[in-house]
C-alpha cells in the first residue's frame, strides 16, 4: 500500500475510532464510568475479537496489517504527550504532606501483588506459553509483579475529582499512594527492560543512564525551564517559543531514555514532573491533552486491541489463569491497601474505599503489556489476559466506590487531620498551663 493511500486510510480509520469512542463515551458517562473506560473497550471491539469476527472482511480493510505501522508510531507519539501530561499532574505536595501513610499504602499495594504474582508466575513458567523462552523467572516474576501492582494514576485523579473528594483526606492520600506506585512501577519496568538482555555492559548503560537523565532533569533541566515558568506566571500565560522548547526538551528525554534501553515513557513521565506547578504547567496540560487524549491515545487503544486476539484463550485452563490473575490482581491490591489504611487509623468504610480506589489500573496497565509485548517479554496469550484485567480493575472502580462510599449521603470526614490534629491541640493547653503556673 502506497504512503498517499496509508494517509487516506488514517483519516477513515479516525472517522471510525472517534465515532465509536464518543458513543461508547456518551452511553459510559450515564453509568457514571470515566472516558478511558470507554475508549479502552472501542480498541477492543474495534479489534479481531469483536470487530474482526462479526465482519472479517470489512475490519481486515480498515485495519490492514500495513497501517499497523502507522498506528504504532502516532501512539508511541500519543504515549510520550500521554505520560507528559501524567507528570504534569504528579502531586509531589501530596507525596511530601502524606509520605509516612501514603508510603504504607503503597509499599503494601506494591509488595503483596508482587508476593503473589510471584507465586503465581511458577505455574505459568511451569505450564508454559505465557512468557517468551529466553525470559528468567526473576524477569517474569517483577514484570507481572509491576503489572499487577500498578495504579492508574489519571483514572484515580479523574473518579476522585467526579466524586467531589478531590481535597478530602481520602482523595489526597489516595492520590499520593497511587502516584508512588506509578514511579515504582517505572522504575522496575526500567529495571526488568534493562536487565532482559543478559549485556551487562546494556544493564549499566540503562541503570546509569535512568540515573544520569533524572538527575539532569532535576539538577539541569529544571533550572533552565524556571525562567520560563517564571515569565509565564508574569503573563498568565504559555508563549509559543516555550511550548516549543518544553516539547524539544520532551522529545529529547524520550529518545534518550529509549536509546539506553529504557522505554521513551519514562522520560517522558519525569520530564513533566520536573515542570515547576502554576500557570506553566496548568497551560501545558491544557494545550496538550485535547489532541492527545481526543485523537492519539484513542489510537493507541485501537492498537492495543488489535493485537487483543480472544481466539487465543482456547482452553478451559487458560481461562482459569485468566481468572487466577484477575483475582490475584485484585485481592492482593485491594486487600492489601485496605489493610495498610486501616494499620494508619482508617475507618473501615474509608479504608475500603482506599483499596478500591488503589486497584483501577486503566491506561498505565495497557502501556505495560504492550512495552512488554513490544520487548519480547510475554506471549500474545499473556497480554490478553493482562488487557482483560486492565478493562476489568478499571470499570469495577467507579461502581464499587459509588457502593461502599455514596449508600451512605455521608461527607467525607478527614479522619487523618482529625487524629493528626490531637496532639497539637493538646500542646497549647500545657504550654498555657506552664504559663499560668509560672504568671503565679
């Protein structure tokens, strides 16, 4: 197929993609369910799955394997502006306000999936077909590990923001521990990617090299990107010439990090961390995320399904792993989060919804099964299982959170200030009472 052809097929291609993504979007919005739930499940229809087996023929035109090409490279593109916009939202305040709580909920929301996924990865290694042939156990163990230990961070800001507890102590925490288990999630991804190969001359290029780029981004980077946060702040307003040395100096950390062996993303997502908050990074947002989440992560969710074949699952044991992992998935993220809430004086009602909350995995699950698809870590067979698990995690939070959290008509008590608060309100009466006695 000519490059004028491919270009006109893209065009019906996002004819098809945006209609479909907005219907579902529409009839996903009555339900109270976030667009990216919607969007996840158009790629998979529009996929061999569903699409492809009601009418072969008329999905092996719009999507023939030449223009898979062309949809890999725009969601790779879409990918890098995606993670960007992630780092932009990165709440470093919430981190540093709620670090002690919020690093238990997610050491726990993190070591439990991967204590289990552990486990769980012996009876895939030992069944086979899950895991290509030259990936260790060790490999397999952290990359199902990271996978099932995610927490899609956008999701979890965007239900937070609908249910109106955006600045309440549940939100806030929640939004904390999931933005700690996004980081930890990429930097074993890094790990694992880095380390697949066996070169350990590649394994020292990739660790050095993530090490060496965040540290410049932070040490560097950001030092030169102040000025123009400072002359945004003046203006109230994002010139051109910045929003275009913003994107240079964002495409450069992503052919950097691609290029010592660790997934453009990364870059990506620290790059739009280290941008100062204010009217720069609140301007970036709004100029980048239309087209990027209106057109290219769209597409990227089209590329997904296409590579989401149902047909593989063919036997009743894979479907009983497909169920092992969603369960595991589940329980081990949600159990555990619970638990480690409940540990920090969480009422019951609260530290439910925390480990509800925790386990929607949404869009940032998909771009780990594909980058590990990509690499050559897993199976077509495995990555419809984890998409599966993605879909699943992510369109059970919105309605489970509406169960345990709005039955009820309650507002959202800060139970955390409230506990935090007793010992400086206890201060003031001894230091007056010490006062009075000495006034005597």
């Amino acid at each position: 197929m000519s490059d004028p052809a491919l270009a006109a097929l893209l065009f019906v291609q996002l004819i098809v993609v945006l209609a479909v993504c907005r219907g579902l979007g529409w009839l996903f919005a009555r339900v109270r369910q976030p667009l990216v739930v919607a969007e996840m499940i158009a790629g998979f229809l529009l996929g061999p799955s569903f699409f492809g087996w009601a009418a072969p023929g008329v999905q092996g035109s719009l999507f023939p394997p030449e223009s898979k090409h062309t949809l890999f490279v725009l969601s790779q593109i879409g990918l890098v502006l995606y993670m960007f916009c992630v780092g932009l939202e990165f709440r470093m305040d919430l981190v540093t306000r709620y670090r002690r709580r919020a690093i238990g909920v997610s050491a726990a929301g993190i070591a439990m999936p991967f204590l289990l996924g552990g486990v769980l990865v012996m009876f895939m290694l030992r069944a086979g077909g899950f895991f290509a042939d030259a990936v260790r156990p060790l490999h397999a163990a952290l990359f199902l590990g990271a996978a099932m230990s995610v927490t899609a961070f956008p999701v979890l800001a965007r239900i937070i923001s609908e249910r109106g507890i955006a600045g309440t102590t549940i939100g806030s925490l929640s939004l904390a521990a999931g933005a700690m288990d996004d980081a930890a999630a990429w930097i074993i991804l890094a790990f694992v990617l880095s380390s697949f190969t066996g070169n350990a001359a590649l394994v020292i290029l990739a660790a050095g090299g993530a090490a060496f780029y965040v540290a410049l981004v932070l040490l560097g980077v950001r030092r030169l990107v102040a000025p123009l946060a400072a002359a945004a702040e003046r203006a109230d307003a994002v010139s051109a010439g910045t929003y275009v040395t913003v994107l240079c100096f964002l495409v450069s950390g992503a052919w950097f990090t691609d290029f010592i062996g660790v997934h453009s993303v990364f870059g990506a997502f620290v790059f739009g961390a280290s941008i100062p908050r204010g009217v720069m990074s609140r301007e970036l947002r709004r100029s980048t995320e239309p087209l990027t989440m209106a057109i290219l992560v769209p597409l990227f969710f089209v590329y997904s399904g296409l590579n989401t074949r149902l047909t593989l699952l063919d036997s009743t044991p894979l479907w009983v792993m497909t169920a092992a992992v969603f369960v595991t998935a589940c329980a081990a993220k949600g159990a555990a989060c619970w638990a480690a809430a409940r540990l920090s004086g969480a009422p019951p009602r609260h530290a439910l919804a925390i480990g509800t909350l925790m386990n929607a995995r949404g869009m940032v699950e998909l771009i780990l099964a594909n980058i590990g698809l990509q690499r050559g870590l897993i199976t077509p067979t495995l990555f419809v299982i984890l998409v599966l698990m993605a879909i699943g995690t992510t369109v059970m939070t919105g309605p489970l959170f509406s169960l345990m959290w709005e039955r009820e008509g309650e507002p959202a008590a800060d139970w955390l200030e409230a506990r935090d608060a007793r010992p400086e309100r206890a201060r003031p009466s001894t230091s007056s009472g010490r006062a009075g006695r000495r006034e005597r």
